[in-house]
C-alpha cells in the first residue's frame, strides 16, 4: 500500500501537466526586464531590485528560456558585485550560478572572473564558448539568514551573469558531519544510460537537480569507455524510499559492462579535492535464478582497501529497488576514473545508474567587523557605496576600505570622503578595534563627535567640513596612536582639550567659530582641583587594591588545596583505596534487610538503603549463580573506584562476603531515564532543550569511558533504563565498568546488551567496540525524540515495529514531525531536532566505520542546544575548544582537528553501504 501511495505520488509529480512551482524556489534572471514561465515551469524574475551593473541582451535567442537572452555585467574596476537572497538559516540549499556568454558586449573577449559565496572563494569561472551555459552549483547548510554570490577578480573580459537560483532541500540527503564547516561544489551529477542527450532536471527531479546525460557530448567529460558496456532501461517503477533521491527517470535507466568491467574516466570541475561521492543504482534487468551480479569497485579509491562486494539486489533488497553506496569522504584527482569489476563467481557485469561528486569547499567564516560593517551599510539604504554586500574583506575588500591580512582579516582603514553621509557619525566605526585611518570629511554629517576610545590603533581620523556640533571629546586626546586629526569647517564649539593642543600631533581646528582655546587662568585652577580631587582617588584605588589583594591571596591558598585533591581523585594512578569496604551487617543496616527494591538490572537486583552518615545509597546484589570468582569480582571494583566523572553514576564501595557480591552506590532519586519518556504522564519530560541536556550529559559521560579511561571502558549495555537522573535532573550513565576492558579479552562477561539496542554488527564479530555503544546512544536519541519504546509492542505505523527502521524511513522522508513525541511541547526550534534526528541516524549505521565517534556526536548534540538557546550556532568553535582541552589530546581529537585545519583527511574514508 505504502509503495503504491509512493509510486502515485512519483508519477504525478513527473505528470507534465503539474506546473506549480516548488516551494523554497527562488530564480533570478540578471538583466531581465519582464517576469516569465520558462518550457519547464520555473518562474523567473527580473533582477531589478539589485541596484548595480548593466543590464545587456546576448546574441542567443532561445524559444523558452528567455533567461539565457539577457545578462547583467559589471564594468571593470576593484569593486565586487554581489546578490544578497534571503534564505532560512540551517536549511540546505542548493545554489546555482548560470553564465551564458553570447557575446553580449559584442567583443568576443571570453570573460573570466572568480565567484565567491559571501566571505568563502567558490570558484573561478572561465567562459569557453559562447553559447554553453557555465553553471556552477554549492549545496550547502546555510549559516545565516542570507546569502551573497559574488563576481569578482576578473583575469580577462567583463564580469557578467545570467541567472542563481536556490532550490530548498527538505530532507537529509546532504548532510555531513562537515556541513559546519564545508560548503559542497558540484562536480559532476551524471545520469548514466540516458535515453537522450537532454538532461533530467525539473520537474521530474522535485529539487530541480540537473542530471546530465552520458550520452550528451561535453568535451572531455566521460571517456575511456571499456568494451562491452551497453546501455539499459526499464519502464517499471522504482521504489525509492525517500524524496531527495534521484529521481525515477534517472534511476530507470543505467550501464552494464557485458565484459566483466564498466569503466570511465571523467573530469571532476573544481577538483582536486575532498569529495563526497556516491553512486546511485538499482537492479533493473530481470536476472535468472542461476544468474548474479556481483561486483566490486575497484576505483575511485587506491588502493582498494575496501575490499567490499557490491550486490546491489541484495542491498537494496530486491529488484528495482535503489541502493546508494558511496564516501562520505575521500580524495580525488581531477581526471577520476571510475571502474567498476564483476567478481570470478559472478554471471553479469556490473550496473551503473546514477552518481554524484562534491567537492568540500571550506567555509571562511568572514572578517572579524562583518556583522558591525553590515549593520552600518544597512544605515544606509540608498548610498551607492553600501550596496557592495557580502563579506567586507573577502574574498576581496569593499572599494572604500582597507583589510589587514590574515585569515579573519579586520577594517584598518574606511575612506567615504564626500559620500554625502548625512546624520550622525555611525556608532558602528567607533567600535572597529582595529581602525587605523577614518576618512568621513566632506559630507553633511550632524551631531557631536562621538566617543572614539574603542579606536586603540587609529592614527588618521578625518571629519572636516561636515556640520557637526558640539565640543571635541577629551578622550581625542588619550588616543595612543593618533597623529592626524582633522576637524575644520564644521560648527563644533566649546573649549578645545588641552591634551589635544599638548600632544604632538597634526591637528586643525580652524573654521569653527565657536571653538576656542582655554585661557591660561582658568585652567590652572582647574588644575588644582584636579589633581586633589585625583589624590583622593588615588588614595581610595590604593585601599580598595591592597584589601583585594589581601583577600585574593587568602583565597588563592584555598583554592590551591581544593584543586588538589580534585586533581587527584581525577587523575588517579591506581585508587583502590578509594573504594570503600562494607560489611554486610553494615549493608543490611543501611537497606533494612534488603528490604526495598527498587530494580533489577543485568548484574542482579538493586535495593535501596540509607547509611549512618545520611547518605542515600543504591546496593546492587550479584545474583547467587554468578560464576564470577573472587579475583575478578575485585578486579572489577579496582576498575570502578578509578572511574570518576560527574556524569557517571558514583561508585561508593563494595561488599564481598557470604560468597554474596555487592556493589554500592550514590541514590539517584528521579529513577531511570526510560521513566522520565515512557513512565507515569507526571514524569514525563516534556521540554526538548532539558531532553537534550540529558542527551549532552549522558554522551560526556560515554566520552569519558571510551577516551578518559585507559584503557578504554566500553559500556556495552547503554539503554534508557541506564541512564540515570539525580534530583536536579542531571543525568548520569550507570552499569559502566561492569564487564569486560577492551584489553581484557579472556574475561567472559554476563552482559551481551540489550535487544533493540544492541549493535547489528556485534552478531557479526562478536565483539563490541566504542562504536557498538555509539549505535545503543543513537537508539537512545530517537527515543528523546520519539518517546517510543526501541522496540513496541503496537504495529508502529510503518513497516517496522524497530525504532530504527521506522523513525529512518520517516527522517529520510523529510517527515519529521511524524516522529515527533507527542508529550513534547511544542516550543522546540525544528532545526535543532533535525540536528539530533540526523546525528541519531549517523549512530545507527549498520556499519562500525561509517558511526561518528562519541565525540563527534556530543559536538552535535551540543550545537543543537545552542541553536535552541540562542538560534544561533556561531560558537561551535568555542565548545570545540573547551572539549579538547577537558580530554586533553587524545589521538582522535588531534585527526579531527587537523582535518578541520587543513582539509586534508587523505586516508579517513570509508565506503557506505547504503542500506538507507
Ligand atoms: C534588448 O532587447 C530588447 C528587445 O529585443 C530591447 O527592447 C532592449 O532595448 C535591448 N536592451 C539592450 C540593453 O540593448
Ligand atoms: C530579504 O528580507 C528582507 C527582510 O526580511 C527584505 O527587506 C528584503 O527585501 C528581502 N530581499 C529579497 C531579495 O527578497
Ligand atoms: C585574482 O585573480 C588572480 C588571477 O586570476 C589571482 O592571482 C589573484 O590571487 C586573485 N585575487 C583574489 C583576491 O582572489
Ligand atoms: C567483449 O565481449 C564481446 C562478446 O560479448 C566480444 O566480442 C568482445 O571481443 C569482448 N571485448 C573485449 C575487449 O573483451
Ligand atoms: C541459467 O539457466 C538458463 C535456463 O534456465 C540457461 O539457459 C542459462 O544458460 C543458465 N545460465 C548460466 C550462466 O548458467
Ligand atoms: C563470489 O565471490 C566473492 C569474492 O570474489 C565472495 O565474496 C562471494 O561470497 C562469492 N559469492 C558467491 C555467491 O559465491
Ligand atoms: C518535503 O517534505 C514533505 C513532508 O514533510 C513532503 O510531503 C514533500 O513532498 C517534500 N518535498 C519534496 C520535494 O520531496
């Protein structure tokens, strides 16, 4: 049923007769004069809003693409062009940048210029001929409300373009764990067996992704075709589980290599790079009972180290269904060959349909003024000067200021000499800290000289003949660096600072009639009051200082003692000490013989009990027939006495007496965490921010086994029942420590994990590693969305009644509000729990390799909150830093730190198995 709805929806949606436009479409026709419907249903518009270039008529006439007939250009100076389109901050989008040449400056000059997505350098764009379309295309997260592509830079001819235009993504198709910081350039998007040499592109692709055919003859694009490979077809349906897939007529079509090999060479636009690159297929051929394609990659990658065996109907789980295999992340030369080999046991070659290359493009987060110089431009609606947009600095600077270098570059120098500014003097520049010159002289400005003390390094500042009012701020003359200062022709009045006239400076005043020097008297007395009103203050400065010192050295001695012993208890070398011994009798005191039970766990059942001191306990009771002996039971105890970390439950003490075995710890009062989802509609949590702070908590304390411990502590049973919340609803994970190390390997444990969240390739290897708890959080996650059991009992709607294949199919669908716990209130931001849904997918992943470590996945976690708290995720940056210095450098935090500086990851790629 669910199928059938799904192929009706497919077809309607490639009927020819549906001409609505998608939404999140925006298509900008630069130099259009008119709005129009082009032959596929786009509707452009004029890009007459945008105050800057010319506008000119190509030599092309095209029948419906009227867009293609007109560009905009720009004349041949320093300044850069830029369009500023309004987006929704944390969506993806895809940007695409069209330039038809057709000569339309009559100069057959071919223009080539670089192009630039606000501060981050895109692309150079290099025309060839006169009539191809260039098209250049990012898909990206957008960081902020708006975009700004720009032209820049031009090498040869006239800068010009002829369209953008944005398509909205709804799903998560794209999603990277880089996407903060990388911005995706197409490569190639290639539909392989195309029936034609037209590509596919809207509206049989829903988001208008233009999908080139193989056959299409673009120079040096696919070559080196091995023997053998013929194109094939088919007209029955695909199923396609979700909408941002390639779309039915792509995957409908295909290559196989009847000879054994299927082979291509292509040149990757952009490239060399990182790049992300999948490709897409389906079985579409009916094969016997005796038949099988069987085939592996051989390349992109080299060597081969995944030594993986594609079988597409296998994976994909039937006939014409889709499969998607691919690298998040993996080097690639411009000239990529692709090739494609059928195993010795296999009867057909293998099959193509589909693929799509990006290149990581890293982001340049911008000039350390951006926001301050947009706020001031924005002051100014109509000035010419202020329509520049984009980044002040880069990739290159505006026309009338100057940048240092560097890669967060600063303003040290605006000249808006005679702009006609009217108003006061912005506030924005008394606050560049780096300003060294300020050209603000012949305009209209009005009102008082502000307060230019922020300025620290500003040398020159120039502000005559203007009308500005008022006296000359005293704070002039405590400017350290100033040398030039130039005030002339304006209406300022009052005593000049006799600071200013001290120092040894340029400085012109004339022209103000109202202004003048003080006389010698007054200022002597001046004088005096001054310096004895100084004196008082010194005297009181003196006081207050030497009592704080005073009281910052008393305290300092405390703190000292107290870091201490924190540091010890962290850090301990071998702590067994620390664990306290109980006796029984104690035990039985504390929990009144055993006599309220609050559990039952894998290790045995868990009482409650209160010890002499007050404190609230939580004794654990190893069931009789446990076959551990004496010597691990210690071992074990040894092991958890050094565990410390205050999103750990605390491990007290123990007990081994009677041959009973007995572990105590601290009383979590609000119980486990699956109560506080699932339990009594009192318990239950029902703020997504306080869901995800327990998400945070649990994942620091995972963290700490897997990279604070050593050797590392795999949990191996983590679930929502061992999560656990102290009366401030703070979460704590419990039952760590409670089976084997991971170095420990003769130790056979009685923990095996947990149905529902137990790692899929355990069954395989049958061993865990951290990434088996890595996929038990991600079950853990879908729960602090869903509110669902990780398996149910009721028929979920879908086909599943396993939390992760139903709450995949409804992500994948771009539905994510279906998954959405219902308790919930609905004050959560989308963004952030998309931000969780899809980390919770990248966690459980069938395969180990292609899970995000627990790190990454806490970095994550701990964005989205910020996007709750603020909307913003402008300081991942800091938490990045914080978090590496609490761990100290483990290896695997230097990796992705050096990644993240130098975009290099040259060995970290695997290949997805798909699966989706
Ligand atoms: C472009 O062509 C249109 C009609 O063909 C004409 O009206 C318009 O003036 C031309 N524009 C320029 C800049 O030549
Ligand atoms: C973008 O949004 C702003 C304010 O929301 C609006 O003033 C502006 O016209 C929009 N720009 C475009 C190109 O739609
Ligand atoms: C401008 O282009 C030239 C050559 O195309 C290049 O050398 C230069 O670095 C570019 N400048 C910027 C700011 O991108
Ligand atoms: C490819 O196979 C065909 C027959 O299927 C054969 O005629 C041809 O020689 C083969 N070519 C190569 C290079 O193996
Ligand atoms: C598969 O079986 C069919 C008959 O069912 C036979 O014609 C064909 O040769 C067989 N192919 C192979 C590779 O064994
Ligand atoms: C075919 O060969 C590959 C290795 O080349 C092997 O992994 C696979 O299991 C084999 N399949 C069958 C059905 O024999
Ligand atoms: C976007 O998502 C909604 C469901 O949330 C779906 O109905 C719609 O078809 C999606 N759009 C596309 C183009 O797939």
């Amino acid at each position: 049923m669910k199928s059938f709805l799904l192929l009706l929806i497919v077809q309607i949606l490639q009927s020819p007769l549906i001409r609505a436009q998608m939404p999140g479409f925006v298509n900008l026709d630069c130099g259009g004069t008119s709005e129009h419907t082009d032959d596929i249903g786009l509707e452009w518009i004029p890009d007459n809003t945008f105050a800057f270039g010319e506008r000119a008529n190509t030599s092309l006439m095209y029948n419906n693409k009227k867009q293609y007939e007109t560009v905009r250009y720009f004349p041949s100076d320093e300044r850069k062009y830029c369009y500023t389109l309004n987006v929704t901050k944390r969506l993806r989008y895809l940007v695409r940048a069209t330039f038809v040449y057709g000569n339309f400056d009559s100069s057959s000059v071919f223009p080539r210029f670089d192009i630039s997505l606000g501060a981050t350098y895109w692309e150079t764009v290099g025309i060839t001929n006169v009539v191809t379309p260039v098209m250049k295309e990012i898909v990206l997260l957008a960081p902020s409300d708006s975009l700004s592509v720009c032209l820049l830079n031009a090498s040869s001819g006239v800068r010009f373009i002829s369209t953008i235009e944005l398509r909205q993504f709804n799903g998560s198709m794209y999603y990277t764990l880089f996407e903060a910081e990388y911005f995706m350039s197409l490569g190639a998007r290639v539909n392989f067996g195309a029936l034609s040499n037209a590509s596919i592109r809207y509206p049989d692709d829903p988001f208008d992704r233009i999908w080139e055919s193989d056959a299409a003859h673009r120079t040096n694009f696919l070559i080196d075709v091995a023997p053998g490979t013929t194109k094939i077809s088919t007209t029955k349906p695909i199923i396609i589980n979700y909408g941002e897939m390639p779309p039915l007529k792509v995957l409908q079509t295909a290559v196989v290599g009847n000879n054994g090999t299927l082979s291509y060479r292509m040149y990757l636009e952009n490239f060399p790079g990182n790049a992300w690159a999948f490709a897409f297929l389906a079985e579409i051929e009916n094969l016997g009972r005796n038949e099988t394609r069987l085939f592996k990659a051989l390349s992109p990658w080299d060597p081969p180290v995944n030594d993986v065996v594609v079988n597409v109907e296998a994976s994909a789980g039937g006939k014409f269904r889709f499969y998607e295999p691919g690298f998040w992340n993996v080097s690639l030369p411009y000239i990529t060959t692709i090739l494609l080999q059928k195993t010795s046991n296999s009867t057909r070659g293998p099959i193509l349909n589909a693929c799509e290359f990006f290149k990581y493009l890293p982001i340049n987060n911008g000039s350390l003024d951006a926001t301050r110089m947009a706020s001031l431009v924005s002051n100014f609606p109509q000035a010419k000067w202020a329509q520049e947009g984009g980044d002040p600095c880069l990739p290159t600077s505006w026309t009338w200021v100057q940048c240092s270098s560097g890669r967060q570059p600063q303003i040290i120098s605006i000249n808006l000499s005679g702009t006609n500014l009217s108003g006061n003097i912005p506030q924005q520049v008394t606050r560049l800290s780096g300003l060294i010159e300020l050209h603000l002289d012949g305009s209209s400005l009005t009102g008082t000289i502000p307060d230019f003390s922020g300025l620290s390094s500003v040398q020159i500042i120039h502000l005559e003949n203007n009308e500005l009012l008022g006296s000359i701020p005293t704070s002039l003359a405590s400017l350290p660096q100033l040398k030039e200062l130039y005030v002339q022709n304006n209406n300022l009045s009052g005593v000049i600072p006799e600071g200013l006239l001290k120092k040894n400076i340029v400085f012109n005043y004339s022209g103000n009639p109202n202004l003048y020097v003080r006389s010698k008297e007054k200022s002597a007395l001046k004088t005096i009051i001054l310096s004895t009103v100084g004196a008082l203050l010194l005297l009181l400065v003196l006081t207050i200082l030497s009592f704080y010192m005073f009281k910052k050295k008393y305290k300092k001695q405390g703190k000292t003692v107290y870091f201490t012993t924190g540091k010890s208890n962290l850090f301990s070398e071998i702590d067994t000490e620390s664990a306290q011994r109980f006796e029984l009798a104690e035990i039985k005191d504390a929990t009144v013989d055993f006599q309220k039970k609050i559990g039952k766990g894998g290790f045995g059942s868990v009482y409650y009990g209160k010890l002499y001191d007050g404190r609230e306990i939580a004794v654990k009771v190893h069931d009789t027939e446990s076959k551990q002996g004496v010597r691990e039971f210690l071992n074990e105890v040894t092991l958890l006495s050094r565990i410390h970390h205050r999103n750990l439950v605390s491990f007290l003490g123990y007990s081994h007496q009677e041959d009973t075995n007995i572990l105590v710890y601290e009383f979590m009062h609000e119980g486990t965490l699956a109560e506080h989802i699932r339990g009594h509609p009192e318990k239950k949590i029902t703020s997504w921010v306080k869901r995800m702070e327990i998400a945070e908590d649990s994942a620091k304390g995972i963290e700490y086994l897997h990279k604070g411990c050593s050797p590392t502590i795999i949990h191996r049973d983590l679930k929502s029942s061992n999560i656990l919340l102290d009366k401030d609803m703070n979460a704590k994970v419990s039952d760590f420590g409670l089976s084997k190390l991971m170095d420990d390997v003769s130790h056979v444990s009685s923990i095996k994990g947990t149905i529902g969240y137990l790692d899929p390739e355990y069954y395989a290897a049958e061993q865990f590693t951290e990434k088996s708890d890595v996929y038990s959080f991600g079950v853990i996650l879908l729960e602090l969305i869903s509110g669902h059991d990780p398996i149910s009992n009721e028929n979920l709607e879908a086909n599943s009644n396993y939390i992760v294949e139903w709450a995949k199919d409804h992500i994948e669908n771009g539905n994510i509000y279906a998954i959405i716990d219902p308790a919930m209130e609905k004050t959560y931001n989308i963004q952030s729990v998309w931000k969780i849904a899809e980390i919770a997918l990248m966690c459980v992943k069938l395969r180990r390799t292609e899970r995000p470590s627990i790190s990454e996945v806490l970095k994550e976690i701990q964005e989205a909150i910020l996007i709750e708290q603020t909307g913003t995720n402008s300081q991942v940056e800091s938490i990045d830093i914080t978090l590496s210095n609490s761990l100290g450098s483990t290896p695997e935090f230097e990796k992705l730190n050096w990644a993240r500086t130098n975009n290099a990851w040259q060995t970290d790629s695997f290949m997805q198995p798909g699966l989706r």
